[in-house]
C-alpha cells in the first residue's frame, strides 16, 4: 500500500517508524465513517483491521471509536491521522454534515497518544495518491518532461468540488487544503460566457466552479445547452431524468446511447473540468503532476479519455506548453483517503 505507485520514490515515511508499528486511520464522512488499523511491514502499511460505520447513526465521533476499540480487543497505537470533511484549522474542526467536533489535542489524550493529526478528506485524498499501485490509476496525460519530485494538484469533482495541493520542500511532501472549489468559475469562450449568465439567473449572483464540477454541475451544463436548442432532447431521455438522477441519466444518455445533445454536455462538462485542472497546475507548478478523484471521474472515464478533458487542460495561451509537459491521472481508487490518512499517520 506504500510504495507502490508512480510517484514511489516522492513519497516519504517517517524514519521513526518500525516494524511492527501500529497506525490507526479514519475517513470521516457524512454519510459513512471508515476506521483502520494497520501495522507497517517492510516499507508498506499492511491492514489488519477496517470497520465502517454509518455516520448518522452516531451522536458524536467519540462513539466510533469505542465500537471500534471493542470490536478491536483494545488498541495500542503508535499515531493516528484522521480525514475529515470540513475545514480543519489549529488542529480542531466542526464536520460539515455532522454536528461533532474533533480536536487533535483531546484525540491524543482519548487514544493515550502523543500523535494525533487531522486533515481535511482532500488533503488526505491527495496525499494517498503518493502510495497508489500503478493499477489504480489511469493514464490521461503522459509528461514530457523526465520525473522527478515536485509539486502535486488533486481535483476531485463528486456531491461538490475538492481542491487540495502536496508542496514538495525537497525531501517531503505535505498536503495543502484548500476551498477553490468555491472560487470564481471563469468562462473561456462565447459558450462558456452564456453558461456563466444562465447560471447567474438561476442561483441569482456568484457562480463557483462547484457549480459546474459536480455532480449536479453535469445537469446544469445539460440544462444550459438544452435551453439554446443546439439539439433536441429525446422523450425516452426526458423519462430517465424525471425518473431519478438527472447527472447520472445525463451521463448515461451519452456514454451509452450516444444521444447528441447528453454526449455535447457531457463532453463540455470534461473540458470545464480539465480548464480548472490546468489552472491548479499552473497556480501550483505541478511538475509532479496532477490527480482527478472524486466520484465522477471513474464512471464517465470514456469521456475523460476522449481528449476534450486534456483540450482544456492545455488551452492556457503561452503556458499551452508547460502544461501539455505535466503527468495526468485518474484516481479509480475511492479508498485513496484512508490510504493518504493511514500514510501520513506513519510519517508522525
């Protein structure tokens, strides 16, 4: 589980942690909570046991991790690193879906550990891609530039948009948090220009990339060119979106039954999503490449791989080719959180 994956030899580990060690890891959602622990065995992190927990269930974290430590026959624990969706600041945060608070300081006293740390679920996302094996990702941009170490983007479109960073300071990497998801989405061309408009109608002001990177942004672009009548919509296809999930039918129309007017969203909603991945490139110099997680990515891959995600990743004027030299990828691993958590705890 460490080591593995294409960036191997940039992934770092802390040198005070033995055979044997234990490391107890969480990736807290709103929806499900997942606590693992492993122990490290030659360079990799090995699982011995994993538990997921439905979040709701639960008054607080505290709750969990009882289960857990009962379920376990008691932990002993060298460090612990949790994931969280939320904002994590001065090692405390209030999950966003949930009513708990979690604080590194009272985690460490509650496990009897020194080391505790906390980290919003992208960061971690980004920081598990380091240990992928190569089978867990998927080639969307080979760099042209030899590898070596440097910086990292993850964008990660799923329920929202996540952003996050890994800053290489020459013999580590350390993952960066980030809101982006929530700034300014910036149109490119006429089209794109009309879309920021029918959106400012619709949400009555600001208009974030979230709106458009995620899952119900794949709507919303079908929405928009529904509206121009650049192809009709078919009745068969008009039924599947009232019947359910409207981005997932969208989805599906396009990649399998070609439909025009779904494939056309489909395929402007990839080139948005690969204009804002070259942006976090070049705002983060990524010579160590950029990552697409998230949800999304693995269930319209086809459509990724078609080249329209790469069209706007490229299409940065005079940096066309900075970004063009960048390494690409994938994620089809929806454990690369718990991964990330379960290695940072390591390096503690």
């Amino acid at each position: 589980m460490s080591g593995s994956g294409p960036n191997a030899a940039r992934a770092s580990t802390s040198p005070n942690a033995g055979p044997g060690d234990a490391f107890l890891a969480g990736d807290i959602g709103g929806t499900k909570t997942i606590l693992a622990l492993f122990t490290a065995r030659d360079d990799d992190l090995r699982p011995v046991r994993e538990e997921t927990y439905q979040s709701r269930e639960h008054a607080a974290f505290d709750e969990i991790l009882s289960a857990f430590e009962r379920a376990s026959g008691g932990l002993a624990i060298r460090a612990a690193c949790f994931d969280v969706a939320g904002p994590v600041v001065d090692g405390r945060v209030k999950t966003t879906n949930l009513p708990w608070m979690l604080d590194e300081r009272e985690l460490a006293r509650r496990l009897g550990i020194a080391r505790v740390k906390l980290l919003n679920d992208l960061e971690a996302t980004a920081y598990g891609m380091l240990h992928l094996p190569p089978e867990d990702l998927v080639e969307l941009n080979r760099g042209t530039r030899p590898a070596h170490p440097g910086n990292v983007a993850v964008i990660a479109a799923g329920t929202g948009l996540g952003e996050a960073m890994l800053y290489w300071d020459g013999s580590h990497h350390h993952p960066i948090a980030s809101e982006g998801g929530h700034a300014d989405f910036a149109p490119r061309s006429d089209l794109e220009i009309d879309l920021l408009r029918f959106l400012r109608a619709e949400v009555g002001g600001h208009v974030s990339c979230e709106r458009v990177l995620s899952g119900p942004g794949v709507f919303a672009v079908y929405r928009f060119l529904r509206s121009t009548g650049v192809a009709p919509e078919p009745d068969w296809l008009a039924r599947d979106i009232a019947a359910g999930d409207p981005s997932a039918a969208v989805s599906r129309a396009a990649l399998e039954r070609g439909d025009d007017l779904a494939t056309r969203a489909l395929d402007l909603f990839c080139e948005l999503y690969g204009a804002e991945a070259g942006n976090m490139a070049l705002r983060a110099l990524t010579a160590g490449g950029v990552y697409v997680g998230g949800g999304i990515a693995p269930k319209i891959l086809p459509a990724l791989k078609r080249g329209t995600f790469m069209r706007g990743f490229t299409d940065k004027g005079r940096f066309a080719g900075y970004v063009g030299g960048i390494d690409v990828r994938v994620c089809l691993n929806p454990r690369a959180a718990l991964i990330g958590s379960a290695n940072f705890a390591r390096r503690l």
